[in-house]
C-alpha cells in the first residue's frame, strides 16, 4: 500500500466502483519495459525523452497491454497506461479510466487518468470529469487532482465551444487560491499528447 502511494480519506460516494484490481508489484522486467522510462518523463520539462521513449516501443502498444497498466494497484503503471491510452485514443477505456479518476485509490495518477479523458472528448468521459470536480472540489481537505481535472474541462471548453467549466469557476478559485498553473499546465501537456497522437505509429 505504501508503494502503490495509496491516498487515505473517507470513502466518498465513488469508493464502490468496480474496477479490475491486481494488488501483487509488476513484475521487475515489466516495470523496466513499460513504466520506468514513462512514468517521471510524462511533464512538460521532460516530455522528449517520453516521446523518444515512447516512439521505440509503440508498435508493441495494444488495449491488453494498455489494461494490464491500468489493473495494477499501484499509481506508476497506472499513469502510464493513462497516458498510453490518451496517445492512442484508446476510448474503450474510458469506463475503466474514468472509474479510477473518481475512485482516487492512488496518489499521482489522477493528472494522467484527467488526460486520457480530456483526450478522448467524449461525453462520458467529460462525464466523469464534471462528477470529480462535483465531489473533490468541496473537499479542499482531499489535495488530490483537482487542479488538473479543472484545466481539462477549461481546456474541452476552448476545443468544444462549451462553458462547462463556468459551472466551477468560483469553486477552484476558492479551492486553490488563485493559482492557475495546474489549469495552465494541463493545457500544454494535452496540446504534446495530441500532437504524438497524431504522429506516425
């Protein structure tokens, strides 16, 4: 639990969701294929060597491998398979993303589950995006993503000429005192990801 950075707070209305669990640490050979050269690299001051990384092995990237990422109890594979499924579109992975997002089981996940949902700009998953600000923006005890969830919706409202994110204005105002660069951030990271998801596969 202390490496998978389980978060610790009450269980909120999403804690029943199911999602596929494997609670046993990836095996050592996986991790160093499919998670070490990813997970610190997906930030913006580091994004060439997750595209140089990513660009080595993304022939061998599938919906099995993507759910296998997303199935561990741990916040490392997870982001990966969130980014994985964000660069390949990979909508048939929204239900399980988004239930992950709402769940928040495990630190540092979240930016990239908001991702992958911003990514694929559907209604379901802008769905689950709008239902975790509902929830963790009137809980300013629980730091978790709302920063990030906050600029994806910012970010679909300029792509989809919507006005969701009015909706939270005043509350992410008052949950993060101002600061915008969770909002600003996300913004930049989408703009990479699309831009890798449109490259050559």
């Amino acid at each position: 639990m202390h490496i998978a950075e389980s978060t610790v707070h009450d269980a909120g209305p999403y804690s029943n969701l199911e999602v596929p669990v494997v609670m046993s640490y990836p095996e050592p050979e996986f991790m160093a294929k499919w998670v070490h050269p990813f997970y610190l690299t997906s930030t913006m001051t580091r994004f060439t060597e997750f595209q140089h990384s990513y660009s080595e092995i993304r022939s061998q990237i599938d919906s099995a491998l993507i759910s296998k990422l997303l199935t561990y109890f741990n916040w490392r594979p997870r982001k990966v398979g969130s980014y994985f499924a964000a660069i390949e579109n990979s909508k048939e992975h929204c239900q399980h993303i988004g239930r992950l997002l709402l769940r928040s089981d495990v630190r540092y996940a979240g930016q990239a589950h908001a991702l992958a949902l911003a990514q694929f700009n559907t209604n379901d998953s802008i769905s689950y995006l709008c239902k975790y600000l509902d929830h963790y923006l009137q809980h300013p005890e629980l730091q978790f993503d709302q920063g990030a969830v906050y600029g994806a919706v910012v970010y679909l409202d300029t792509q989809n000429g919507t006005k969701l994110a009015k909706k939270y204005t005043e509350q992410w105002h008052k949950f993060a005192k101002g600061s915008s660069n969770c909002v600003d951030g996300m913004a930049k990271l989408l703009e990479s990801i699309r831009g890798l998801s449109s490259g050559p596969a």
